[in-house]
C-alpha cells in the first residue's frame, strides 16, 4: 500500500489585493499591449488587453509585434460582442482573463506605490493583513520597475532578475518604484506562514505622468531655443522696419520744411 500525501493551501485561504481608497481609474486602451525592452512602441506580450478583434492592434507596427499577439476570449470573433466576457471579468486581475480587461488602477511616475494585500483565513471570510514577505513578478515580462526595500541597491533599477529574487516587507510598507510608464501586470506570490503552501494574487496598475526621456527632453530644449531665436530674429526685423519707415518720414519732413523756406 502506498500513501501519498498532497501538500496544497485549504480551499478557503486566499491572497488578494486590496485596492487604494480615492485613487483614480482608467479605461485600458483598446487593443492595448505593454512595452518591452526593446521599447515602447515594440510590444511583444502575448497579452491583449481591452481587445477588440474588429480594429487593428495598439501599436502594431513591427511584424514582431504583429506575431506575438494572442486572443484568449475573443479568439476567433468578428467583434468585440462576440468575445466571451462578463462583466466582473473587465476588472478581474486574472492573466487568463486580459482581453476582457477594461478599467484599471491609476498612479503616478513620481510616487512610491506601496500595495496592500490581505489573507482570507478562514471559510466565514475573515481576512488579515499580509504580514509575509512577498515576491513580484510582471507577467509580461518587464523589467522597468524596482523597491526601495531595505537591502536592494538602486542601481539595479530595471534588473528584473535581481527584483523578483527580493522579498519586500509589508511590516516595513516597501514601495514598488516604476521606471517606466503604461500597464504594469504582477503575480503576487508569498509562502503562508501555517500551511507552507504558496499563496497567488494578482495586481494590475497603470502608470501616468512619465518624465521626459532623454531624447525627448533633448529635442524639447533644442525646439524651445530656435523658437526664442526665431521670435526675436522677427521682433528686430520689426523694429528694424518701423524705425526705418520713422526716420524716411522723418527726412522727408525735413526735406519737404526746407523747399518751403528757400522759396519764402
């Protein structure tokens, strides 16, 4: 007789994310996908979200990009009505469920996103705050995020391999720090205490006001001094003209005094 035992979490024991009070929210673009390493306009996820299969994909310029793309609910379907989705399922942070994925949480480059998650610990859903340490992992890949947790250098900002290895502590309110922009899509995993098993949720939010990269900040500067240069090239040729047109008028006053007086 062999026993086997199956080591998994009980039924009614639940990770989950709690959602920030007055935070604003945003209609997903449709067909939208996130950037990738090789840039935001190269998207190469799988993952479609807010999908409409009768309308071209979010920036869909490069053949990579064009092949990488995945219909999950409206795989096969004419039409955004024919997609197999409901209405809890256009909020659900579930990766199974992206293309029906419409509103989501909204913040800001400039802030420390500090997340919340609670442990449903028993079957009348009674839950607790986490107090585990937890690990992120951005399901599509990207790596432009990372914590100002105790331990973790700065300068590896951007090393997804070096962030999903490190723990952030809920007890210490460790921030997410994003160094990109757009939709952030993360597998929230922690080890329970009790059971040892390993608990899953998921979070999606969406990153507005990025600063202006390098380049752009570049080509803004050079616009602004060829516009200044170019709105005081055309005030002197201005004055230039006015003060001209004075002084003819000027002369020929004087002129037109001194014929007066010869003949007088």
């Amino acid at each position: 007789m062999i026993l086997r035992f199956l080591v998994t979490c009980p039924p009614y024991k639940a990770l989950y994310y709690e959602p920030r009070i007055a935070v604003s929210n945003l209609t997903v673009p449709i067909n939208y996908r996130p950037p990738s390493e090789r840039g935001k306009g190269i998207p190469l996820t799988p993952n479609v979200y807010n999908a409409d299969p009768s309308i071209p994909l979010y920036m869909n310029w490069y053949k990579v990009s064009r092949e990488t793309a995945q219909f999950k609910q409206c795989k096969g379907a004419a039409t955004v009505h024919e997609c197999q989705c409901s209405g809890i399922s256009e909020t659900s942070p579930d990766p199974h469920s992206t293309d029906c994925m419409r509103v989501v949480e909204t913040t800001l480059f400039s802030q420390y996103f500090v997340p919340r998650f609670f442990v449903r610990t028993s079957r009348n859903t009674e839950s607790s705050p986490l107090q585990s340490i937890y690990h992120l992992r951005d399901v599509n890949g990207r790596k432009d995020w990372c914590t100002n947790a105790t331990g973790f250098e700065l300068s590896q900002c951007g090393d997804s391999d070096s962030i999903e290895s490190f723990g952030l502590d809920p007890l210490k309110h460790d921030a997410i720090l994003f160094v990109g922009e757009g939709l952030y899509h993360f597998e929230v995993s922690v080890q329970d205490k009790v059971s040892f098993c390993e608990l899953k949720t998921h979070l999606v939010i969406f990153v507005l006001e990025p600063p202006l990269s390098t380049r752009n900040e570049s080509i803004t500067i050079s616009v602004t001094a060829i516009s200044m240069l170019l709105i005081a090239f055309v005030a002197y040729l201005a004055y230039f003209s006015c003060n001209r047109a004075s002084q003819t008028e000027h002369d020929f006053n004087v002129g037109s005094a001194g014929l007066t007086s010869g003949h007088g």
